[in-house]
C-alpha cells in the first residue's frame, strides 16, 4: 500500500556501518534493533492506556455483572447470571429497550436526513450561505448540559417562549417535558437541534468529493435535477451515509447529559434510555453487578452495530 | 492540502432559490434565537422574566448587570474554581491526546512491524494471569514483573520459530480506532472503582487521564488519514540527506501537518470542555467541571434563569469562537477518516 522508508534508512546505516568510531557497538545494537525502539515508544503509551481504560474496565465490568454488589461493602456476593435473568424479567427493562429504540430511530433518522437537506441547500451557490454553514454547525460544539439547560426555559409552560408562540397562533403548550409522550418527542427533538451540524457538514463534505465530471455526464444523457441526485449524488453519498447512520446510532446510545438535565429519566420512566438504566442502577439503586450487566448488554449491541458497518462497508465500492 | 470552497455546480432556479432561504432562513431563526435569548436573559431583572417573556432590551425591560455581580463576585469561586478546572483539564488532556495520538498514529503509519499473533495472544494471557494475581492479592510490582519474565522466557524458547499469521499495523490501527464505539458507561464503573484506589478520585489528573483514555482513538482516528496525505518522498530525501528518524519527525513530519494536528485539537478540547459522564464520575466538590456546575445549579436554582444564562454563557462563549474554525476544518474533508476506511 504505501512504501516504507526503511529501505532506504537500512541502506544508509549500511553506508555507515564501518566501525571505525567508539559508538561500534551502538551502531550494532541499532542495525540488530532498527527502529523497533521507536516504534515500540511511539505505539506502547496509548496501547497501554487501551489497556488499562479499556480493556481492563470490560473485564472487571463482567465480572461484576455477575456478582450482587452496593459498591460500598468490603465484599461483593457470585450470583451467576442472575442479574442477566432479572434484566430479562424487569419490565421497567423492557420499557427502557423500548425507549432506547425510540431514541435511536428519532434522533439517527433526524439527524441524517435533516443533515442531507441542510447539506445539499448549503452546497448551492447562494449569497450568505457561508453564514448559515456556520449557523448549522454551531450548536453542536455547545455542551449537553448548557443546551439542555435552556431549553428547559424556552419548553416551560409558564413563562418559556414556546408557550409563547403558541399562545399567538391560539393553541395552549403542553408540558412538553412533564409529559408521558411527548417528554421523549420533546427530548429527540433538542438532541436533534444539537446534533444536526455535524451530519450535515460531513454531507457537505461528501458532496464536495463527488467528481464535477458526474454531473456533467448526467446532464448530458438528459438528466434532471431528481434523476442528477437519484442517480449521482445518492450513490456517491452511500458510504457516508452508512458512516453517519453507524456513528450517530453511537452517539446517540451515549446521550446522558442532555437526558439527565431535561427530564432527569423522567416523567417516571418515559425517557430512560439504556444508559440511563445504567447510570440509575448503579448509582441511584446501588445495584452494581445490574448496572454491569445492563452495561454488558449495551456494549454488545454497540459490537455488533460496529461489526454490520465493517461488513457492509466491505461491500460497497469506495469511490476514490 | 489545497483547501478551496467549492459549490454545486449547478444554480439554483429562482424558485429553488426561495424555497432553499426560505428553509434554512427558519432553521437559522431556530438556532440562533435560544442564543439570543440566552444572552439577555443575562440581563434581565427576576421581574423581566417572572411576569412572562420580553424580548428586546431598553425597550422591553431595562437591561441590569445583577446576575454577572452576583455568578462572579458573590458567587466567586464557586464559579470561578470549576471554570478554572474545565479550562486546565481541557487545555491539558487535549495536548497530551494529541501527543500520544499523533505519535501512535505516525508509528502505525510509517513502521511496518508484524507481531505474530501467536506472540500477542501468548502476551495477552500473561497479562490475564498478572491480573488474575493481583486479584488474588499479590503485590502489582511483582505480578507485572513477573508476567512479563515469563513472557520474554516463553517468547524467547518456544515460541521462538513458531510461525502463524500476522498482526499488521492496519489490525493495531483498527483496534484502537474501534474503541470509539465503546459508550464510556460501559466502563465507568470499574474506571471509578481504579481511581479510588489509586486515591485519585476528585483530582484534576485523574480527569485529565480519563480523557486522554477516551479522546485518543477519535484523535488516531482523524490523525491517521491526515498523515497519510504528507508525501513520503519528502521524508526519503530527508533520510537520504542524513536525518535521523527523530529529526524527521521534528522538522518535516510535525510542521507539515500543522493544519491537522490544529482541527484535531480543537476538536478533542471540545469534547473534553463539554465532557459530562466521566466528570459525573471522577469529580465532586474539588475538582468539579462546568459542565457538572451548570447541571447541578439547574438542579437548585432551576427558575433563577438569569444566573443560569450567565452560567451558560460563560462556559459556551469560548467554544462558539471554535466551532467557526472547526467548521471550515470539518467542511473541507479534512476530518474524515474513517468515511473512506
């Protein structure tokens, strides 16, 4: 794939091997070694720091998804697979997978397309249109937490602006977050409004790769604007298309601080996602083998999203 | 990396021009004014806000300085410790993932190693026996040790011409970028078990390790297809010329993908500015981020909207200045790694 520049390094202290200096012995020992002592100092650091953050954590956390521990006592107690049987049977489970599918549908599916109608709008050569690219993408580098914050105050039905709005066009607001339904329409739609800059400008950047020469072709063979874009943009986009989908599913299976700010989990259960499940059972409950177990669940679910994206994109014709 | 702006190539028709202002005119409307009234907000006496909205300043409410006195001066440092602690755990977590990222990333890139993978998974089950000791209450000192004596042993005899297939730069690469996908509450709970008992809970350092655990396979990720683009000819005639490897790196490597290692930065230091999970975690009083502030405050002065928005505003004021430069970053392909892996 790429050449190595070892070739010509070896050759060059081949050059310089005559051991006619003092350092003859270190000029051995580089030749035996060659440069896995760099190598080995550039890579073992973050190779390390894997290990011990990552890759210890997912085996300690096994281990305590199948033991009955409060975090606090001096020792924990082997259940076995019992709290896998209890994820099964608890119907505030259930609910939650329900919820976390919600979530994930909403907001990837929101996300991605919104994203590919902001791109190809913010693609066409409009005055301003710098300004908005930025508009677009801004919130998306704002903190959960700030965000959630306030929208808090824009959705209160006392004294918010949507109230407001919604007193001129004659309607009353709901208590949009204090709501059994519509707290987790509520929640997708601010996650949304966060996150939204960030597919659509990696849209623009696709759209930026796709060769001139494409168009140009289609509109000589008589295409229009629909079948330029069924038939070019489309297939070209396919790739990120599938990157953005298995990324913002992701991202999405990791939202807490807007979640924990806008609804606390709540109207009872309405919008606990898995991971707030998690955060629940381990340190509101104290439950902590639940928590890993539940932990264990989601990290599976990640694994295999992960794994279908290297599958399929195996499949796909890259269009470099 | 020539970076010109460059836009569809066909014009819009006038109508399609409408719709299209028309469309992103409301979603600019959407984002912005949450900021706009944020930002007075700020301003606005309890009276302002408690007798339903106003919404322009001198002619709607009389504009007061209040909130800013009491979140900077009576507040004081309760505001300021936990900006100061977001500002230096982001600052640092953010040059040393980027240190570590770009050396892994460079290594990965230009070394062609192979480890056996009989070699790896031999020292895989080495550490696992280290571990297995340590949780059986032997010293750490001498399970690592002696793990890997007898690693380098078995290495060294048996498995001296075992052959097998081969791990290859682009499999170590794969793996740490695959962390990614790893939610960190999946692994948050042993992650806080380990620093309590390194007596490390609510510090600055164990924050600042945490991130750069967790921001550095995105960084190897975005690095990795930046590095690629630097032509190695230009590295050749370096070594033809006399420079050592380090020399390399220093002088041609490293200036040449400024431009990358400045987006990916930017970046990381986002994500670790708004980080809230693991904060939620590792910190409590001491060592509390803004992000942690505002979510808690919320909590306790939930309708005191005017010392939320200066919160608020103090904590997203500096990012919004990046996410302009990251934008164009972003836009011009110049973050896209993985898209093309």
């Amino acid at each position: 794939m790429e050449r190595s520049i070892d070739v010509v390094e070896r050759e060059r202290m081949a050059k310089m091997a005559t051991p006619t200096t003092s350092n003859a012995l270190l000029l051995h020992l580089r030749r035996r070694l060659g440069d896995w002592p760099l190598f080995v100092l550039l890579v073992a650091p973050n190779l390390l720091l894997l290990a011990v953050f990552t890759y210890w954590p997912l085996v300690y956390n096994a281990y305590l998804s199948l033991m009955q521990w409060d975090l606090i006592s001096p020792s924990k107690l082997f259940v076995g697979l019992e709290n896998y049987r209890f994820l099964l049977e608890d119907s505030e489970f259930r609910e939650v997978s329900r919820n976390t599918v919600v979530f994930t549908v909403g907001t990837v599916g929101g996300t991605v397309v919104l994203g590919l109608l902001f791109a190809l709008l913010l693609d066409q050569p409009l005055r301003g249109i710098a300004l908005a690219r930025g508009v677009v993408f801004a919130p998306y580098v704002l903190s959960g937490a700030a965000v959630a914050v306030f929208w808090v105050n824009m959705l209160n039905p006392r004294f918010g602006v949507v109230a407001e709005v919604a007193s001129w066009l004659g309607t009353v607001s709901p208590d949009w977050l204090n709501h059994p339904r519509l707290a987790m329409v509520a929640v997708i739609l601010v996650y949304i409004w966060k996150n939204v800059g960030f597919t659509t400008i990696v849209y623009l950047a696709g759209l930026q790769r796709i060769p001139k020469e494409l168009y140009e072709a289609a509109t000589v063979d008589g295409a229009g604007m629909l079948e330029r874009f069924r038939f070019v943009t489309m297939p070209q986009l396919g790739p990120i298309t599938l990157f953005l989908v298995v990324v913002s599913t992701i991202s999405s299976f990791q939202a807490f601080d807007l979640i924990k700010v806008l609804t606390d989990g709540g109207p009872v259960n309405a919008t606990t996602t898995l991971l707030f499940y998690i955060w629940e059972q381990g340190f509101v409950a104290f439950n902590a083998g639940r928590a890993a177990a539940a932990a264990v669940v989601l990290f599976a679910l990640l694994a295999v999203i992960s794994l279908l994206q290297v599958r399929i994109g195996e499949r796909r014709v890259s269009y470099d | 990396m020539a970076l010109r702006w460059r836009t569809s190539p066909t014009t819009p028709t006038p109508l399609g021009a409408i719709i299209s202002y028309l469309i992103l005119g409301f979603w600019t409307f959407v984002v912005l004014f949450p900021l706009y009234w944020l930002v007075i907000t700020a301003f606005k006496l309890p009276v302002h806000v408690n007798e339903g909205p106003t919404y322009i300043p001198f002619a709607d409410f009389q504009p007061s300085l209040h909130a800013w006195r009491y979140i900077l001066v009576d507040l004081g440092n309760d505001t300021l410790r936990p900006y100061l602690n977001t500002v230096v755990v982001g600052v640092t977590s953010s040059i040393l993932t980027l240190m570590f990222g770009a050396a892994a990333t460079y290594g990965l890139s230009r070394f062609t190693y192979r480890v056996r993978l009989a070699t790896a998974l031999l020292f895989l089950g080495f550490a696992v026996l280290a571990a297995v000791g340590i949780q059986l209450g032997l010293p750490w000192q001498l399970a690592v040790a002696g793990g890997l004596g007898a690693f380098a042993l078995a290495r060294a005899g048996a498995l001296r011409r075992v052959g097998g297939p081969r791990l290859g730069n682009a499999d170590i690469a794969f793996w740490m970028i695959s962390q990614r996908m790893l939610p960190p509450v999946a692994i948050v709970i042993p992650i806080y078990i380990l620093f309590q008992r390194l007596g490390m809970l609510d510090t600055r350092p164990a924050l600042v390790v945490a991130y750069v655990a967790a921001n550095l396979p995105i960084a190897v990720w975005l690095l990795r297809d930046y590095f690629r683009t630097i032509p190695l000819e230009l590295e050749e005639s370096a070594a033809i010329d006399g420079a050592n490897r380090y020399q390399i790196l220093w002088r041609i490597v490293l200036p040449l993908s400024l431009p990358g290692l400045v987006a990916t930065f930017l970046f990381i230091f986002v994500l670790a500015w708004n980080e809230y999970l693991l904060a939620l975690f590792l910190s409590s009083a001491k060592a509390q981020t803004m992000p942690l502030l505002v979510a808690a405050q919320n909590a306790t002065r939930g309708p005191q909207w005017w010392y939320m928005s200066v919160l608020i505003l103090l904590m997203i004021g500096p990012v919004i200045a990046l996410a302009i430069v990251l934008e164009r970053y972003i836009a011009r392909g110049l973050l896209l790694g993985a898209v093309r892996g």
